[in-house]
C-alpha cells in the first residue's frame, strides 16, 4: 500500500507540474487544492468516518424543523422562532461538511473498472476524467443533500410571498425536508461501503458496534416521532379550516375568516369578537367521541397536551411515542378512516418489522463477538470434561487439567499468539518479538554479553510457555528439549547428582533465571551427536509460571550459524551464570577446604606431639642429673597430660600410613561413609571460533 501511493504521488505531481512551463521551478511545494487524492489514502479514510457521523448529524437535525409550528387553545398556529434559528445555524454548519465532500471528490482519483495494471485497476489521476466520471455518477444527489433549501424557504421564499401564514410555512418546510431527507439518506450507503472497504470495519470495538446500530434505530425512532407531531398539528389545523369554512355562511357577525387561524391576528379586533362566539374549539376538541371528526392516532399529541408543551417535553414525548410503536411495529395505534392516516401506520409497521430484525442482527452480531473466546473456552472446558470422565483419569490428574486449562485462559484469553505471529511477515514478526522478549532475553546475564543481531535471532525463535504450579518441567535423568527464561513465577532447581547417596543440591530459580543450559553445552559442540542431553538437575513450578522457551533445534540452528556464539568471552560468562557449574565449584571448593582443615588439625596435633617427646627428654636428662625425687610428682602430672594427645597422635599416625580418608560428620557411627564425587559439568566448545 504504501509504495502504491508513492507511485501515485509521483504520477499525481507529474501530472501536475505539466501543467506548467519549463521555467516552473519544481522545488515549489504543490498547493493542496491541486493535489490528487487517493482513493485509499489516511486523509480520505480519516474524512469519510468523519463526513459519516456528519450525515448521521444532519439526518437529526432535518426532523427538528416538524417542531417548528406550535397551536394552542387560541385556535391558531404560530412558528417558533428561537428553535428555527438554531435548527437553522446548526443545518448550515453540517451543510459546509457536504459542500467540502463535493469539493474532495472532484479532487479524489478513481479506478479504472476497465483497464489494468499488473494485475489490478488502473488508478486514474486526471482531473477532468475525475470530474466527468463524477458529474455522471453521484453529482446529483450530493448536490440535493447540500443545497441549503429549508434555510431558503423559511428566510427568503416565504417572506417574500404575500399573504403567508404559519400554515403555508408548515406545509412547505414539511414537504421540503422530506424531500431532502431522502437524498441525504442514499449517501449514507455508499460511504460506508467506501468505509468498509478501506479499513475493513466501521466500530473498533464491539461495543461500538452495537451502539452504532442503536443509534440508527434511535434515528429513525426520532424521525418517526417528529412526523407524527407535524402530523397532528396538521390534521388539528385541518379541523380547523373546515368547521371554519362551515361558520363562513352563517349569518352572525363577523364570520369566520381562514386568516384567523394564524397567531399573527390574536391582536385584531374582529378575531377576538370572533373567537367568542365560535365553535371550533369544541368542535374540533379530541376529548369529545361525539364529535364528527376523527383524529385517530392522533389524539394523543392534545389529550396529553403535546403541542402546547415546551420543547424538549415535546421532543421527548415523541421520541418515546416513535420508539414504542417502531418497536412494537405499530400493534397499539387507533386509526380512523382517514387514508393517510392508514397509510402512515402501514409504514410505521413494515419499518419497524425491518428496523427491528436489522437492530437484533447486528447487535447481536457484535454482542456475541465479545464473549466469543468465552464461549469457545467453555467449549473447550466441556470436552475435557468428556474426555477426562471417559478415560476414568484420576481425581488428582483432573484437578491439575483443570488449573492448567483455567491458567490458559487467564493468561492467553484464548488467543493462539503463535499462529498470530506467524501470518504476519517476517520484518515485522521479528519487530513485535523483539518488542516482547528482548528485555527479558537481556536480563539473563548470559546473553546480555551477546550484541543485538545475536539476540533478534534468538527472540525470534522464542515461543510462549506456560506452567502451573506443582508441574514438573523436567526430571533429571530425561532429556532436555528446551531452555526456559521466565518471565513470573518462580521454580525450584534440584539434583542429587546422578543418584548419589549422601548429595542434594537445590537452588530457587526467579524472574531473569534461566535453566536447561545442558541444551546450550549440547549445542556448542561443534559434532554434536542426534540425541539430546540429559538433564543434571529436576525442574518443578513452586507457583504458576509464564516463560519463554527455545527449542533444541532453533539454538542448534542460532549456535551453527552465528559464530558469535563461539566466543572466547562467552566462556566465563557460561562457567560464572550456569547453575551446574555453581552446584560443582561449591562442591569442588567445599571438598578443598575439609582437605585444608584436616591438614591443619594434623599438623597442630604432630606440633603437640613434639612438644611431648622435648618434655619426656628434658626430664629424663633432670632425673639422670639427680633430680629424681623430687620431680616425681611433675613427671606423674606430665604424663597424665600428655597422655590423651599421645593416643591422639598415635591414631592420627596410623590413619595417615594407611591412606584411610574418614569422612567428617554430625550424625555418630558414620565415620565409614565416603564423601561422594561430583563429577565436572560438561564444557563447551569454545576453541572452534576464536574472537578478540
């Protein structure tokens, strides 16, 4: 689409510039009156949503003009003023909105329906095809949908003509907003299949959807009302005029005149005598069942005093009165014999059968769209069910099914992330995966030594994992199909070491941890065998966990081709980072230390003994010297000392010339246990490539 309309910009301002002569200097910016528009450009998409609820905004306004005639208990009708002024300014702004669109689709090219270009319509650009094309297509009913007639008839034509009256402006206001409200609705249409067929939806949401299609059926709901009222008024005046015309061949005096029927002579003298002695009021009185005149459906707008009421009473009474019968397709309406009176309850019910059935499906449409996952879960939730119940798995196996099938829902909403990603292309795949794992990928300090197109490669082959708590991600033992980098929760890291009596080691794994580096020592070897490591450790959730996984066969893939990978650097970074190689160095340097400790313990102890052996020799040299006597009370002190570190020494003697290692413990009678060997992690291969 978009190097489309680079095309098309160019062709535009070629065509343009030909216009003009070589002097013309092309570095001018074209004006925009003179600009080309295409049909599927953001500014035209951005105009025909806004242009549409500017048609939505004029179609309410039209029927405002039915309130515009007002009759009282006086027997006349009047014109309300203040409401015209306002619906007036109101209607001119929307008809600047039509008056523009005309103006763009001179300007907007078109495709051709008959040639084609590489497969598609050719887009024409010229001004003068866009304007024939146009003029014989669609001129004609945006023009009378913009033409500003009730403005005209109420301000100009009918002042203008002599011996008007508010009945006149009734008539002729009614007769021209219905005609225009016609034209104004066939744009409607055409506007949002261009709508549609540019941004593929009109209501973002579903809730917008369904509001959208309530307001057409709230539309024509005000619509109804507003004509029933003009309606009435009509039908009331009509009364009027005819028991008027009754009173005008009787004698009495004055006789009735058709212009006392119009609020502009309240003040004249004749009228009032007039309006005394007449009897139009009871006769045309809708109380009364006795009177010879029907009004029908009708007689509600002045048994409830609709007509003589303010306006917004007015407006919404009959709003309420056109939504009701629209919705209960007129089932309750009273009519009498008068033709149109039947004919506009006909249309009230077949409108209202159509309008109705048209609401339910489109809401229910859009409604349905929201809890559409929802359902589908629980479509899925009772097949399992099924499927569980029919292989008599269980209880305990069942409960787990259903944490994990419940934590699916809560963390995806039902959504296949990875078939989403896969139908988009790759730039833009490998831009959204960079956008959701990259940081992540960065907080594991292994990889935060690799530069940035290492990294894409592997966010790219990263998919979403997802694990309640008590699963067991992998045994040791079992071979490792995958490197986890997690995102929540925490998992418990744990080996024995192959089995081994008397060792366990266990580490607590968080957010920014990773594990299965045995996959990544698998996949540095530069011959590495088909089958997979196994693992040195046993994985298990301590509570719900949502990570990242990379596959054996995509690291196999990233570490053969990237020799980055290969790095001197990254060595130190895997021994310092990797769990197992931590569980072995403290192992290792544990093992070191008790070898220092017993060395130091033998050298205090052979340190005592020579001591011993200096203080036998002294004493015997003082009792060959005569000092017997009286040193046989220090020669029995001495040699009760120094008897406990002679049996200490002796036994320390005979442990060393046999090359026996005891084991140190806590627990008593253990002296003949071994302390087991922990063997040294595998190392990878980081000779194959060598990197400054």
């Amino acid at each position: 689409m978009n190097r489309e309309l680079q095309q098309f910009a160019v062709s535009s301002s070629s065509h343009f510039y030909s216009r003009f002569p070589k002097s013309f200097s092309l570095r001018k910016k074209v004006p925009w009156w003179y600009q080309i528009l295409h049909p599927r450009s953001p500014f035209v998409a951005k105009w025909n949503v806004t242009f549409l609820y500017a048609c939505l905004f004029a179609l309410f306004l039209d029927p405002l003009y039915f309130y515009i005639p007002i009759t009282g208990d006086k027997a006349c009708m009047e014109t309300d003023l203040v409401l015209g002024l306002l619906v007036t300014f109101s209607r001119t702004v929307a008809d600047l909105f039509f008056l523009f669109h005309i103006i763009l689709k001179f300007r907007t090219a078109f495709n051709s329906p008959t040639s084609f270009v590489y497969g598609r319509k050719e887009l024409i650009t010229d001004p003068g095809q866009i304007a024939r094309r146009y003029i014989k297509h669609d001129f004609i009913i945006d023009l009378l949908a913009t033409l500003p007639l009730p403005q005209i008839v109420i301000w100009v034509v009918i002042p203008a003509t002599k011996n008007s009256n508010a009945a006149h402006v009734n008539h002729t206001l009614s007769l021209i907003v219905l005609i225009q409200f016609i034209p104004r609705c066939f744009q409607i249409f055409p506007l949002q299949r261009r709508i549609l067929k540019t941004s593929g939806l009109i209501a973002k949401t579903a809730l917008a959807g369904a509001l959208y299609n309530l307001g057409f059926y709230m539309l024509a709901s005000h619509v109804l009302g507003a004509t029933w009222y003009v309606s009435s008024i009509q039908r009331q005046y009509e009364c009027w005029r005819i028991m008027c015309k009754k009173e005008m061949n009787r004698t009495h005096s004055p006789s009735c005149d058709p212009s006392f029927l119009d609020c502009s002579t309240l003040v004249n003298n004749e009228r009032q005598v007039w309006f005394r002695r007449t009897r139009v009021l009871t006769a045309c009185d809708a109380f009364q069942d006795k009177n010879h005149f029907q009004f029908g459906m009708f007689a509600d707008a002045f048994t409830d005093h609709v007509s003589s009421s303010r306006f917004f009473q007015k407006y919404f009474y009959c709003l309420w009165w056109g939504l009701k019968n629209l919705s209960s397709y007129g089932q309750n309406l009273k009519t009498s014999t008068y033709s149109g009176e039947t004919l506009f309850s006909s249309f009230i019910c077949i409108a209202g059968l159509i309008l109705f059935a048209h609401l339910i499906g489109n809401m229910q449409n859009y409604l349905q769209s929201t809890t559409a996952r929802l359902e589908e879960w629980r479509l899925k939730q009772k097949d399992t069910e099924e499927w569980m119940n029919h292989r008599q798995l269980p209880p305990e196996l069942q409960e787990r099914v259903r944490r994990f099938v419940q934590y699916k829902w809560l963390a995806t909403r039902g959504v296949d992330e990875e078939a989403i990603l896969k139908s988009l292309p790759v730039d833009l795949r490998r831009q959204i995966q960079r956008h959701l794992c990259l940081d992540i990928v960065r907080r594991v300090p292994f990889f935060g030594q690799m530069d940035d197109q290492l990294l894409d490669a592997i966010c790219e082959r990263l998919v979403s994992s997802l694990n309640t708590k008590g699963s067991y991600i992998v045994r040791e033992g079992d071979p490792v199909k995958e490197m986890l980098f997690i995102i929540r929760g925490s998992i418990d890291s744990s080996t024995t070491d192959g089995g081994r009596s008397g060792f366990f080691n266990s580490i607590t794994l968080k957010p920014g941890d990773f594990c299965g580096e045995e996959l990544l020592t698998w996949a540095l070897m530069p011959a590495s065998s088909l089958n997979l490591p196994s693992s040195t450790r046993t994985v298990k959730t301590l509570s719900e966990v949502e990570a990242f996984a990379l596959r054996a066969e995509d690291l196999k893939f990233v570490s053969s081709q990237f020799k980055r990978l290969h790095s001197k650097k990254l060595q130190h970074a895997f021994r310092y980072y990797s769990h197992q190689w931590r569980a072995w160095g403290a192992s290792f340097i544990q093992a070191a230390w008790r070898r220092h400790r017993k060395r130091q313990l033998a050298m205090e102890l052979l340190e005592k003994e020579n001591l011993y052996y200096e203080n036998v020799m002294e004493l015997e040299d003082y009792e060959e010297s005569g000092g017997g006597e009286s040193s046989m009370g220090l020669e029995e002190d001495n040699a009760s000392h120094g008897f406990g570190a002679t049996f200490l020494a002796s036994k320390f003697a005979a442990n060393t010339k046999k090359g026996a290692v005891k084991k140190v413990t806590m627990i008593p009678d253990s002296s003949s246990l071994k302390m087991p060997k922990m063997f040294k992690p595998t190392m990878p291969d980081f000779s194959t490539f060598h990197e400054d």
